[in-house]
C-alpha cells in the first residue's frame, strides 16, 4: 500500500496530513480560516522532517481539487504540484464535494442522497448529489437555493444536506425529506482511501497542467471607498 500526503485548502479549514497502508501517521488542521498560506506551509515542512525521520518513501501526493474558495484551492494545489515535481511524485486530484460525501456515507440510512454544500456566497452553493455509494446522481453545479430547490428528489427520498453552505439553506428547504447536518468540512484525512484508490487505478493529473476546478471564474471586486 502506498504511502501518500494529502492536502485539503478548499474552504475555511485547511489541512494536511500523511498516510501509509490506509492509515493515517500525521495530520495538521487549521479551521479558523484566512491563514492557508501560513498553516499549510507550516504543515507540510512538520510532515517532510517526520518523511526525513522515518526515512520514508513518498509515493503520491494527493489535493482537493475543488470546486470551493478560489485562493484556498490556488495554495492548495500549487503546494500539491510542488511537491509533485520536487519529490517526483504523482499527482492526485480528488474532488472536494467527494471527499465530504466520503466522511459522510456510512453515518447516513441507506438509501439517501447526499448532498454537500460549499458557500459561494449570498444563496448560492457549489453542490454535487451522491448516494451512499458515492454515484453522482447530479453533477456539480452552482445553484441558488430557493424554496423549490431539489424538489423533485426530495419527493422521493432523503437529502442529507452538509458542509459550510448548508447552514444557510435550513430555513429556506424545509421539505420533511431534508435533513441538515452541521460542523462536516472537507479533511486531509479522510482523503486516504480516495486517494489510495486512484492510486491503484493509476489515475493521476498532470502536476505542470493541472488546474483545479474553480466552477466560476473569479472575479476581482473594487472597495467602494477608494482613497484614490
């Protein structure tokens, strides 16, 4: 079994942790948001001087690849592609909703859907619909949230909705079919049999092209009390 580093920069928490044999030797978390370039940094050397220590070989690195915050995600993975070319490593590129449907699968009836949801501001989400076998049964969209969102599945079983943009929804999706789980945020750790899999399958990213995917562009905004 490989022996991965796993990074996860997509919304206010970031983390970084190190696996071997599917489990889990090291993990650093920050979940108070708006420090990624100093934790992550921080993080990643503690994990290097512990590969040094041990003498370990590194087999992969694997990142969330979004969608989720436009600089969390651009530290993230040019943390992740550095790595990558400086350890000669393969790259691994695991969607971010995946990884919050993963933490949440087994914790759920059989038979409902999750749906994790990241803020984009206002009443807007980045969602991607799985059931419990982590199938995409609606692609990953950006939606505004409303009174008739996901209606016509939720007339037919059970949404589980979770993650940062989830909390903001409660009172307007209030079909008895939904249900909200509160304080889920995507994790480094629980990146490791996600990222073991790809590994197995071969399935790894260009480390010089890839990008991660960001859903929308991003958009500079101007402070309307300009001194000049």
């Amino acid at each position: 079994m490989p022996s991965i580093i796993h990074i996860e920069t997509a919304t206010e928490a970031c983390s970084c942790a190190l696996s071997s044999d599917g489990k889990v030797l090291l993990n650093k978390e920050n979940r108070k948001g708006q420090s990624h370039a100093m934790s992550l940094g921080v993080f990643v050397e503690e994990i290097m001087q512990f590969i040094r220590d041990n003498r370990m070989k590194i087999d992969a690195v694997s990142v969330s690849s979004g969608p989720g915050s436009y600089t969390g995600l651009r530290i993230g993975v040019s943390e992740a592609k550095g790595l990558s070319y400086g350890l000669d490593i393969p790259l691994i590129a695991i969607p971010t909703h995946k990884i919050m449907a993963w933490m949440m699968k087994d914790k759920v009836e059989f038979g409902s859907l999750l749906c994790p949801m990241i803020d984009a501001r206002r009443m807007e989400v980045y969602t991607t619909i799985f059931d419990t076998n982590l199938n995409v049964i609606r692609a990953t969209s950006a939606d505004i949230v409303n009174e008739g969102s996901y209606a016509g599945l939720l007339e037919k079983q059970k949404i589980i909705f979770f993650g940062n943009g989830a909390e903001k929804c409660k009172k307007t999706i209030t079909h008895p079919n939904a249900f909200f789980v509160s304080g889920v945020k995507p994790q480094a750790s629980a990146m490791v049999a996600l990222a073991e899999n790809a590994f197995s399958g071969g399935d790894f990213v260009d480390s010089a092209y890839f990008e991660p995917f960001y859903l929308k562009e991003f958009v500079a905004t101007v402070p309307k009390n300009k001194i000049l």
